[in-house]
C-alpha cells in the first residue's frame, strides 16, 4: 500500500474520472514528493447513469471535451490515461492461496510461485478482475506476516484481494476512452482511488473505511495493515437525492439541484420552519405559479434517502464481515458528501467517528478543485506515478508479470479491442 515513485521525475500522467454528474481530466508531472497538476477540465456528465456508461457518444465526447480542457491549460497533448471504475457492479473477496515449500528459508523463487497461483484465480465468464492483491502472508498456518522471504517454513500462503466488475462496464470504458484517441493503461476502482489520495499512513495500517458519495453510487473500500482488503458499491448517490426533491416538489431538475446546493441539509433544525423557499414549478414559465415552502419540507425529503444510502453502506460492511476490521475510523469523499450536516449524520447511523476527506498527495490544485469531488482524480494519479499495489516491486528482484492491474488490463484490451 504505501507507495514509491517509479515515474521518472517531469514525465506526464493523467487521469480521467468518469462519473455521474461530471467527468474531469487532471494532467501532472511526475515530482520527487508528489505529483503537480498542471493541467485541469471538467464536464457535465453525458451518457452515464449510476457510474455506467450508458450512451457511449455521449460519455465520449464528455470526456473528449474534459481533456481537450486539461491539455490547453497544461500545454501538452496526452496519449494515455489512468481511469476509475464506479458502477459495473463490483464484486470483492479474498481467495486464500497455499503452497508446500521444501524445509528451508523461503526464496524470491516460492514467492513468485504463490502469487502466480494467486494471481491465475479466474473469476466466471461476464465479470473481468480489477485488482489483485496480496493482503497478507502466511507460513506453516502462521499469519500477519508482510514479507516472508528468508523465513523458514513448509507451508506458504498468500490472502488475495480480488475486485471484479462486469466486463460490460470495463468494455464500455475502454471503447469511451479509445474514442478520445487515448489508451487507458489503468483502470482502478473510485474508493480505493479516493483512499489512495485522502488517507494517511496511520489510517490505512490502523483501519479506515472510505466512503466515496458520487452522483449515481456510493462506493465503500476497507483499508487495513497497509492495504485495501475490502470494496463494494451502493448504487446510490446524490443525484437520487436531487432527482427526490424535483419530484416531491414538482420543479425541474435544474432548480432542484440549485435547492439542494443553496439549502439543503443533511439534519433537520428548528428554525427550518421559519424559512421559506420559492420553489418553480415543472412546466410553468409565469412568476406566479412559484410555490413557497417551508425549509423544513426540502429537509424532510433530503434527510431519508441520505439515511437509507448510509444504512446501506452499514448493511454491505456488517454483512462483509469487515465492519469491525475496519474499526472505528470513516472518511467520506465525494461531491456528495458536502451537504450540510452528512458529517454528523454519518457518525449517527454508522456508529463511527467520521471526517471529510481532501486530496492530500497531489499538488498544484487550484482552491476549486481541492476539495472531496476531485479526490477520486488526485487518487488515480497518485496510482499513476507510483508503485501498484497488484505488482511485485521491482527492487526486490520479482519478476513483473501482466497479472497487475496495468498488465491485465492492457492484456484485456490487445485481447478483445
């Protein structure tokens, strides 16, 4: 999990976030500490609902445009990019793997040998493997060890954290990013990305769940013992909330997203009673067929399905059984997670202390772009520059195998595209 430059200091990544209710482009530069954006764009999203592209021209030229931004006010002209994966359905376990060594001190050798039979775990026909990572070691049934050469043992065992999605999803990614004239050299799933840029050192050894608020999903990864051992995908987001209010209000869409924004909140207060919104109504162009509402009214509406989008997540991490793995620590992401009051409501519902997270590992954001709807974007950079957590270090010896995530899915792409 923790992370070491492999980018050559000044060479050029960019990632691509394809979302709900925007799509961004950040191009950086690769620098000793971290990397520095330098070029940015962002769109209103096209074509996709619930974190799938569902209108391929329509998401591609979104995204067209979103990097045709970021080049101009970087100055370069991109080949390739890391994307995020946030619907698809994904699909996360561990699959223990175990190996018999001769009685001696354990080599490069037995390590490469138990995480290819990790590595060939297969996942049935209709879904495609996103992250494969090892998790954890053991030797002779002993666990918790992080690296087991030059013990001695029988016995070897690797934890294998699989993340698979639909290969539907994966496919209609890669065709939207190959229509833009790029190749999508990464693809890695929006929480782990989002911890990837949020989270301290403390939080991943120590465990931290990430919940990143989308526009059409809510996705949740566990991180423990310097590793993502956990991810999962709740499809709710905000624009379900948005989309609430214009029908429980009858307006259109466009102002409801205005209500939600201007005074929204995620916890009732008593002076909302007080407090009168003009609401437009769907379909009426005259100034007097507004209606007024209390503030209450919009709250009573926002309040349920923010609740019902966090009792989900709880149900997923109870039924995961990585609830108390994870302990008492929650960082929230997302452009969703900056409603007024979800903070608090969070803590309530899911019994934990929460804070909001930023991006942290990046630099060079202007004040617009530093905040939790662009951590997923700062994440996949910080995937791009450094060492993945799917493939074996190089400074160890190991050979590089096309069972990362790189590897795989660019394999996947020579293979079916």
């Amino acid at each position: 999990m923790r992370k070491t430059p492999t980018r050559p200091r000044g060479s050029l990544v960019a990632a691509a976030d394809i979302g709900t209710t925007k799509i961004c482009c950040f191009i950086a530069r690769a620098e000793a500490d971290a990397p520095r954006v330098i070029g940015i764009g962002h769109q209103v999203s096209r074509g996709v609902r619930n974190g799938q592209i569902v209108d391929l021209d329509l998401a591609a030229t979104s995204l067209l445009n979103a990097v045709h931004a970021a080049e101009q006010m970087a100055g370069e002209t991109i080949s390739e990019v890391v994307v995020n994966l946030s619907g698809g359905f994904p699909g996360s376990r561990i699959v223990p793997v175990e190996i018999t060594i001769p009685a001696r001190d354990i080599t490069d050798a037995d390590m490469r040998r138990v995480l290819n039979h990790g590595h060939a775990y297969r996942e049935p026909p209709g879904r495609q493997i996103i992250h494969s990572i090892p998790v954890g070691f053991s030797i002779d049934g002993s666990r918790g060890i992080r690296d087991p050469r030059g013990m001695f043992g029988e016995r070897l065992g690797v934890n294998m954290h699989v993340v698979s999605a639909s290969s539907a999803a994966v496919r209609n990614v890669a065709t939207a990013v190959g229509r833009c004239h790029l190749e999508a050299v990464g693809l890695v799933v929006s929480p782990y990305a989002s911890g990837l840029s949020c989270l301290v050192e403390d939080e991943i050894d120590l465990g931290v769940t990430v919940i990143d608020m989308g526009g059409g999903t809510t996705s949740i990864a566990v991180f423990f013992d310097g590793s993502v051992v956990y991810a999962d995908t709740v499809p709710v987001g905000g624009h379900h909330v948005t989309n609430d209010i214009a029908r429980g209000l009858s307006t259109p869409v466009v102002h409801a997203e205005r209500m939600k924004t201007l005074y929204g909140s995620a916890i009732p207060s008593p002076a909302d009673e007080r407090e009168t919104i003009s609401v437009p109504q769907v379909g009426e162009d005259e100034e007097g067929s507004t209606n007024h509402i209390p503030k209450s009214h919009l709250i009573g509406i926002i309040s349920p399905r923010l609740e019902e989008t966090f009792e989900l997540v709880r149900n997923r991490l109870e039924e995961s059984g990585f609830d108390k793995l994870a302990g008492r620590r929650i960082v929230l992401t997302g452009g969703a997670c900056q409603l007024p009051g979800t903070r608090e409501l969070a803590g309530m519902i899911l019994d934990k202390q929460v804070r909001i997270g930023r991006p942290m590992r990046v630099t060079g954001l202007a004040e617009a772009t530093e905040g939790p709807a662009f951590a997923t974007a700062a994440g996949l950079l910080r995937f791009a520059v450094s060492e993945r957590a799917e493939t074996r270090r190089r400074d160890t010896g190991l050979i590089d195998e096309p069972h990362g995530l790189f590897g795989k899915f660019g394999s996947w792409l020579r293979e079916n595209l």
